[in-house]
C-alpha cells in the first residue's frame, strides 16, 4: 500500500511538466459544442499499479471540463489532469452550489471499454442539478465527455475482474460573488480514477439515533456535496467507537432505517430482501435498483417498505434476520457483518457463496464483464 500512495505522489509532479507543454490540439465539432482535446504529453501510468491501488487516492491523465455562463454551456474540453484557478470568491465555497455523479467504467472479456448505466446516472445529476438551483447538463454533451475521457484513459481501465475507471462528474458554482442567490455562472468537470474495493473487509455499523443525515423536504435524496460534509462528524464518532460506517434513521423519530451515507442499505428478513422505500431523504441508488431488478429477475421476493430499528432487532433476535449490506457504485456489494445499535452489537454470519447478496453481486460483476447475459440493457459500448 505504501508503494502505491509513494508512486501516486511521483505520477502528480510528473502530470505538472506535462500540462505546462502541451501543445497538441485536436478540435472537434459535436451538434451540441465545440469540442476541443489536449493531450497530455506524457503518462503518469507506467508508475501505477492498477491492481493494487487505494480508492479515490490517484487520478488518470486527463479531465473533461466545460464552463457555463451567459445562460449557456461553453466549448468543453479534455485537459491533462491538473489544477484549477479559482477564485476565493466563488459561490460554491460559500454557499454549497455543489452536486457530483459516482459512475463506472470496465474492460470488458474481450478488451472493450464499457460504461454501467451511464444514462441514470445523467439523469440523476440532472434532478440533483434542479433541486440545487443549478442548469441541467444536456444528456449529449455529457455522454460525450464521458466518452472522451474514457477514450482519452482507455489505459487506466483495470483489466481484473472487481476493478473498474471510477468517473467522477461535478458541478459547482463559480460566480464570483457572495450575494445568497443562485449563481449564473457553473463548471462542470469529470476526472477519473482507477478503482478497486471500496471497502476492504465486511462492515460493521452503527444505527445513528441522535444525529441526521436528511430531513423530509431537503436535500437528501440530491447528491449534494454538503450532505456528504454534514455528515463526517457523527461518522468520525462511531468510526472512534470501531465502526465503519452509519447507518442513518429518520430524522423526526430516529426509529425507521434510511441508508448509510455512502450507500444504501439491504436485509434478508425471512428470506425476503428487504429495504427502504425511496424518499426524499435517501439517494436513489443505481446499484439498489441493479440489486433489486436482478432479484426481482431471480423470481426473489423484494419489499421496499419501512423498516423499524424495533423490527430490525426482533429479526436478529429471532434468527430471521440472516444477511445485511450496503448498495453503491463506490462500495457495489458491501457486506454488513455487525450492526451496532446503543451498547450492544449483532452479529451476522459471514457472506458466502451461498448468500443472496454474494450471488447478486457475482451476477452484477459478470454482467459488467460480460460473462453473463445484460438482459436490462446497462452496458454501454464507448
Ligand atoms: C459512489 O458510490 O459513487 C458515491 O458517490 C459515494 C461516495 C461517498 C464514494
């Protein structure tokens, strides 16, 4: 692990002599845009080793950018990766204008760059866009900065089965002024990063009963850079008592469960897979919806309801409650193996091939590697 994170630092000041001396432009003219390419002139990649790298720690060698103002979007690019000049006054420093995607690229069996569900993912961006009082990104010019980056990186796509290109689409607010009011103007970018697990080991969490994550009517079912910030705090409480993660409830009651911050969250009650309805306060997950059209698909019964704490204990203590996990595009299927809640902690048995969610998460793999059948149409050629 040292190594990687001793490469990563190499491949950054590498990056910078690369981005001073780039010269090679290559405009082309998409229906939406102009479209501009500046390669990097050299690679940071022969320093890495994409099967052993620490998620979200090191960044390919471009990024897709584009401005918008003057009540439009502006010529996008691919840049080589690096720094952005920005002034202190920005909006989004201030007043939280700030929304991002978490999507993923994979090489596919035969070698072929594939995209998961690159268009829900656009569409959720979107709605995060217009609860944020931010311009919607048109879908053509975002499928083709994905594509672009993509084809840019191809390198940088993790051959190994598990291991992925992480996109990262953001927006934020760059108006310079610091009036309460929605910004005019926005830049929109996609930087990548080559990725494996996001958790390393099966997870124990924390049900949260004091602090919370989303309110009805804000902002929680938005993937909103703040809902992320406000909730580091209480995550660094349990994370000092030994847990992973947190496990949001309601923010009136504390007694129905929400999702966990980086995730939504799964049980097997009675051999029924079980979560929480959506709502405004939980992120519509892509990687739920996967979970549960495949489960769906398996002919597995799925309830997505309220669940109580109270139910969730009584399933414990009767023996019903047989699995738990978390849904996501960074943590994909991520195995709950302790549930705290107040002083005590449940304790499930571990994941095996057996299980609902090991075998979810094996289909879901092999749908993006192609070795199964993409009965949904999710995979999507660059
Ligand atoms: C993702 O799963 O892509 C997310 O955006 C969660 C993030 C906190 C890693």
């Amino acid at each position: 692990m040292d190594l990687a994170v001793k490469k990563i630092t190499l491949g950054s000041s590498k990056s910078k002599v690369a981005i001073s001396v780039t010269k090679n432009l290559i405009p082309m003219i998409m229906d939406v845009v102009q479209f501009e390419v500046q390669k990097a002139m050299s690679s940071k990649l022969q320093q890495i080793d994409l099967e052993n790298i620490p998620f979200g720690k090191v960044f390919t060698d471009h990024m897709f950018v584009v401005d918008y103002y003057n009540n439009k979007w502006q010529e996008a690019k691919i840049l080589p990766y690096g720094k952005l000049e920005l002034s202190p006054s920005i909006s989004a420093l201030h007043y939280g204008q700030a929304i991002f995607e978490g999507m993923k690229a994979y090489k596919n069996f035969k070698g072929e760059n594939m995209m998961f569900r690159p268009h829900d993912n656009i569409k959720r961006f979107n709605q995060s866009a217009s609860r944020m009082c931010m311009p919607k990104v048109p879908d053509k010019l975002f499928i083709e900065g994905l594509r672009q980056l993509i084809i840019a990186d191809s390198d940088w796509i993790p051959e190994k089965k598990g291991y992925s290109l992480y996109l990262r689409p953001m927006m934020f607010a760059t108006e310079e002024r610091i009036i309460v009011k929605p910004s005019d103007e926005y830049k929109f970018l996609i930087i990548a990063s080559p990725a494996g697990k996001y958790y390393n080991e099966p997870l124990k969490v924390y049900i949260e009963t004091h602090y919370s994550r989303a309110a009805k009517g804000g902002v929680g079912n938005a993937k909103a850079a703040g809902n992320y910030g406000a909730v580091m705090f209480p995550s660094q409480i349990a994370k000092n008592k030994g847990y992973h993660q947190v496990i949001w409830t309601d923010a009136s009651e504390h007694q129905n469960i929400e999702e966990a911050g980086t995730m939504n969250v799964m049980f097997v009650i009675d051999n029924v897979l079980v979560t929480p309805q959506l709502s405004d306060t939980k992120l519509p997950g892509i990687t739920r919806h996967s979970v549960l059209s495949v489960a769906r698909e398996w002919g597995v019964k799925v309830e997505e309801r309220t669940i109580t704490v109270t139910e969730l204990i009584e399933a414990y203590n009767a023996g019903k409650l047989t699995e738990a996990f978390g849904t996501g595009t960074a943590a994909t299927i991520a195995h709950i193996k302790t549930i705290g809640h107040e002083d005590k902690d449940y304790h499930l048995a571990d994941a095996n091939a057996n299980s609902l969610s090991w075998k979810i998460s094996e289909e879901l793999t092999n749908i993006k590697y192609g070795t199964s059948t993409d009965n949904f149409g999710w995979m999507h050629k660059v």
